[in-house]
C-alpha cells in the first residue's frame, strides 16, 4: 500500500506508545509525519525528545496539547498561562528538530465550566483574554496557537469552544501566523454551518492543522474514547476534506484517535490500519481535487 505523503500519525492514536516507540513504529509503517503530546516528551525531557525526533527523519506537525483557560483569575489560572508558555517552548523546539516541512504548532482546548459555574459566555471570554496574553510569546517563538473547537458535549468539562465559528471569532483579535483554528472531523462534523467557516478560515488564512477520525454510534461510556479510524463510522470525509483543501490547507493531515481498544493494539498495526483507513477514506478525495486543480 502506498502511503499518502500527508498522513500525519497523532500519537493519541497509539497512546500507550512511548516516545521512541512512537517514532518508530510510524517511520517503520512508512507515515513521513508525527504529532506529539506533552507528556511523552516530558517524560524522556525535551532536549532528548528533540534529539530523538531529529533521528527518526519525521516532520513533527503539532504539539498538543495547551489551553485550559477558563478559571478564573489566581494562582490557577497563572499557574495554567505559564504552563502553556513552557508548552510553546516545546513546540518550538521540536519543530525545530523535526524533519524539512515540520511545523511549530501548539493545539489549545479550552477548558470546560470551572467547578459550579453556569458562566458559558464567561467562560468564552477568559479563553479570549489568556490567549492574548500568550499571543506575544507565540509570536516571538515563532509558533501558531491552534485553537481547537470541540463536539458540543465536551463543553461543560473540556472545551466551552463548540464550533469552528466561535474559534475563528476569537482568533480574529490576533495575526492569523500567531493565532489560527484547528479543523478535527470528529468535533465539527455535524455542524450545519461548517463548509461556511472552513471557507471563512480560508479566507482569513487560519487553518493552522486539518485532523481526521470518524465518528459511530454507540458511543463509548467515556464519550472522550468513542473515536474511530477514518471510513469506520458515519463522517463525510469528501466534503469536508474538499473544503479544507478549497480553503487553500496544502499541510499535514493528522488522525488522532482516543480509542481504548486501538489503543490496546500494536502500535505498529496500528499505524497500518490508520494508514490504511486513510486511503480509502481521505486519500481519494485529495487526488480527486488535485486532479480538478
């Protein structure tokens, strides 16, 4: 199986991977690109993390994850800025490292209600006033701050920003280098109102990262683990990934993947079935464009 060229492995997909299994296995299956989490890097530390990048000859194409804005102020909240200021760091430097074409980008997730609030609209505004504290260090570092809507049902908990036209709302304040939105299938696919604003997000050159998983029913107990390799489920993957590509996105395409039974499989197969998935789900939509282009 040929593999598409802008597949780009998130390591959520293989979660219980560690670091240089990571890059092992997705190099190993023939996927040229890797997003990383934080907690992996930090656990071999940074310096060693970008060494081992640099080794494994992969674009590194996100960083995730920051965010979790909406306490309000005090040490919590200060403690939450300067976490994401050391995250973009990180960003910078694994970017840095990583193979010709890689990107400094750091995902954000908003954070949900804090403990007894009903303050949605609250909320909202603190995620506003925390990214534009950390928008000069983003920008000195050279690194853009995605900013990632979640499915409606993660507000209350994980991410009081619902839809890519609330994510674009916010990062309308910054320079879209500093500041852009992160298009996920599995969070915005049901939203009537989505081709509209990939092709705003297009216009005002914010699509800083394209993910893509699938969407199927029942969910999982824990709703956070109910995602599924690209074709298995219910998601239009030809529309939306035609409108991220109309909207003028030429980067990496991740999968990211919160699935305990994906989880539990070898990392290496696992890595081949999202591959896999994705050439039959993603790829054909990409050439057909590129055919009409």
């Amino acid at each position: 199986m040929t593999i598409d060229p802008r597949l780009s492995i998130n390591q959520a997909t293989i979660k219980h991977a560690d670091l240089a299994t990571a890059l092992r296995v997705t190099a190993e299956a023939g996927v040229q690109g890797i997003g990383l989490w934080r907690e992996p890097v930090q656990a071999v530390g940074l310096a060693t993390a970008a060494s081992m990048l640099g080794d494994s000859g992969l674009r590194f194409t996100t960083h995730c994850r920051g965010g979790f804005f909406t306490v309000p102020e005090g040490p919590s909240r200060r403690a939450s800025i300067d976490d994401n200021r050391v995250a973009i760091d990180e960003a910078a430097t694994l970017a840095a490292a990583g193979a010709s074409g890689s990107q400094a980008i750091l995902v954000l997730v908003a954070g949900g209600l804090p403990e007894g609030s009903r303050d949605l609209i609250g909320a909202r505004e603190r995620v506003r006033d925390a990214i534009g504290e950390l928008a000069p260090d983003a920008a000195a570092a050279g690194v853009t701050l995605a900013i990632e809507p979640l499915h409606p049902m993660y507000a209350s908990d994980r991410a009081v920003i619902s839809t890519l036209g609330q994510a674009l709302d916010i990062a309308g304040d910054f320079d879209p280098d500093v500041v852009g939105v992160t298009v996920d299938t599995f969070h915005v696919w049901w939203d009537p109102d989505v081709r509209a604003q990939i092709a705003r997000a297009g216009r005002e050159g914010r699509i800083a990262t394209y993910q893509v998983c699938d969407w199927k029913t029942p969910l999982a107990a824990d709703v956070l683990l109910s995602r599924h390799y690209p074709g298995d489920g219910v998601i239009d993957f030809g529309s939306l990934t035609v409108a991220v590509e109309d909207a003028g996105y030429t980067g990496d395409i991740e999968v990211e993947i919160f699935n305990e039974e994906i989880w539990a499989t070898d990392p290496l197969l696992a890595v081949q079935r999202t591959a896999d998935g994705f050439a039959r789900a993603v790829s054909p939509h990409l050439a057909a464009r590129a055919a009409r282009v």
